[in-house]
C-alpha cells in the first residue's frame, strides 16, 4: 500500500493530467488492488476527467454537490467540523465510482471528488486547528485525510489499496492536510525558472531547506510544527519534468538547459537531508521524463479515457476534429508505465 501526493507550489505544470494518467494505469496493472483517488483541488479538473470529460462530467458533478451529504472532499471536511477529533465510522457517503458512469475507467479506482467549497473551509479548518482544547487539535485536523483513508482501507475487499492525492498548488490549510496524508510526494515540473521557484517553495515549506538569506523564514516552517505535534510528513519520491521537448530521441540541448537548475536544487536539497527523500542516493535518480504529449492530453482528458485504452483516429473536441497519432499514444503510455512501476 502506497500513498503519493502529486504537488508543487506553481500550478500549470500538468499535474492533473498526470494525476488522472498515473491512478488509472496502476488501477488497470494492479486490478488485485483497489485505487483510491483523492481530489484535493478547488477547480476539480482531475474530478472532471474521471467523470468523463465534457458537459456530462459537470452535470454529474453538480448531482453529486447537490446530495446530502455532498458527495465531495467538501462534504467529508463539512462533516468534519462538525465533530473534528472523532473519526467517521463510515466514508462511503463521500465516495464514488467513476466506472459506473464512464465505462473507460478501471472498476477497482474510487473517487473522492474535488470542490470549489475547499477554499471556503480552509478558514473554518484552520480555526479548529487553533483551538486551545484538545491539546493536539491541530495534529488531529491535520489527520483528517489519514483518518479518510485508513476507514476505506478497513472496508476495502480488496487484496490492498493505493492512494493518489491530487494537490493544489497553493499552501493552503487543505493543501497541508493531503500532504499530511501521504507518504510520498511525486513533483511535476516544467523546465522552465517559474518551476525552479515552485521546487524551491516545495522544499522550504515541508522541509525548511533553503537558501541562507530565507532560512530564517524556513525555519517557522511547516515542518517545525508537524516535528513539534508529532505529524509524519512525507518523503519526496520522484520528480517528473512535464512536457518535455525532445530532439532525435533525446531531450533537447535548450530543455536540458533550462532543466539543470532544478536538477542542481535537488541535489543541493539531497545533500542537506538525505532523511526527506525516498530511498535515493543521487539525485539522478528522483528523475523522470514525461513526452510533449500535444493532442494526446487534449483528447484524453476531455473523453476521461486512460491512455493505455485511448484510440488513434479523429476525435471530436469542444466542435473541433483533433487527430491523434498511435506513436504518439504509445509514448506517453510508455513513460507514465515506467513511473507506475517506480512506486
């Protein structure tokens, strides 16, 4: 059993997507285990594409917000608040199967759907946090999610099971607390300098690992508080560059360019604790590629199709014919089944 949070603090790097790809391949190579997808983002685009992309994931989705309780990450934290320090016998209110509206999707994957309410709770969380009783009141929110997954995995008739939480980039009460539920962190990047900040924030914020001039402000991090109440964080574990431009089979010499900046961070961070990373001894190895997919994620994501499962040919997007190349297909399934068979 595993659980992995993909996270970093800049948004646009491809994260849902990969998300998305990532729990439905190991869904379908794992089909003795049961996949637990936990979508902690406001915009719920994950949520939208195991719903199946398009105008009938929306619908499906406004249904599911209109249930009592909201069938959503929203409605499991509304319930929370209500009695925060005594964990819910049962979680199966929030939950939902994506395969049984879109046939596409693995049966053995199980939804907990994102929510625009999140950013509305974080506030009301982040006051129970605070609370002067119980004691550890803030250790106890920020286990919330552990709370969640340990209750499916108790009912769950399946051999195992493996999360996948879907972050947000911000570091927002809810953000903290999906953190505080995994085990591993898988970062996505792009190589670009917006990205390299975005690492940066990651490290010094779970961590308290930065540059001399901001390590003072590191040091009021979040980790101080989560090593002071007692809160396991978790390790990262790998460091997936996104979209990566490729030139006669390798990446090209401008990405690899722009890419060694992020590379010589890590490897930095890997120096001063060797504590925070999953069982890697050089930097080299906390890194994956993933293609420029093109039309593939375009396609993928508005049909909820898994890779491994998507069809070449013309598909129909937003009015518009898109085609998609079988190689293309291939290539990514490629590179996201060799980071399915990493964790």
């Amino acid at each position: 059993m595993g659980r992995y949070a993909l996270w970093n603090n800049k948004g646009g790097v491809g994260k849902s997507f990969l998300t998305f790809s990532l729990a439905c391949e190991y869904a379908i190579t794992h089909p003795d285990e049961e996949v637990l997808v936990l979508d902690l983002c406001p915009q719920a685009n994950t949520t939208e594409m195991f719903l199946g992309g398009k105008d009938g994931a929306i619908a499906q989705l406004q249904t599911m917000y209109g249930e009592k309780p909201r069938r959503s990450i929203g409605g499991y934290f509304e319930s929370r608040l209500t009695s925060p320090f005594i964990p819910m016998p049962s979680v199966q209110d929030f939950l939902y199967k994506p395969s049984s509206t879109n046939r596409n999707i693995p049966e053995n994957l199980v939804l907990v759907a994102g929510d625009n309410l999140l950013e509305l709770l974080a506030e009301a969380m982040r006051g129970v946090s605070q609370l002067a009783l119980p004691n550890d009141a803030w250790a106890k929110v920020m286990r919330w999610l552990n709370d969640l997954i340990r209750t499916f995995t108790e009912a769950s008739q399946y051999s195992d099971v493996t999360t996948f939480i879907d972050c947000n980039p911000s570091f927002s009460m809810y953000t903290q607390v999906a953190l505080c539920a995994a085990e591993y962190v898988v970062v996505p990047f792009t190589a670009d300098d917006s990205s390299r900040r975005g690492i940066e924030n990651v490290l010094a914020l779970l961590y308290g690992i930065a540059s001399s001039d901001l390590q003072g402000y590191a040091r009021l991090s979040f980790s101080s508080r989560a090593s002071q109440d007692g809160v396991d964080l978790p390790r990262l574990h790998t460091f997936v560059s996104n979209r990566v431009t490729m030139y006669k089979g390798k990446p090209s010499s401008a990405f690899q360019a722009k890419s060694a900046p992020i590379k010589l961070l890590v490897d930095n961070a890997l120096s001063q604790g060797k504590k925070y990373f999953a069982n890697y001894k050089i930097s080299t190895d906390l890194f994956v590629e993933m293609p420029d997919y093109h039309s593939v994620a375009v396609v993928a994501s508005s049909e909820g199709c898994p890779l491994s499962r998507l069809k070449s040919g013309h598909h129909g997007v937003d009015g518009d014919i898109v085609q998609v190349n079988q190689n293309a297909i291939e290539k990514y399934t490629k590179a996201v089944a060799k980071l399915v068979q990493r964790l």
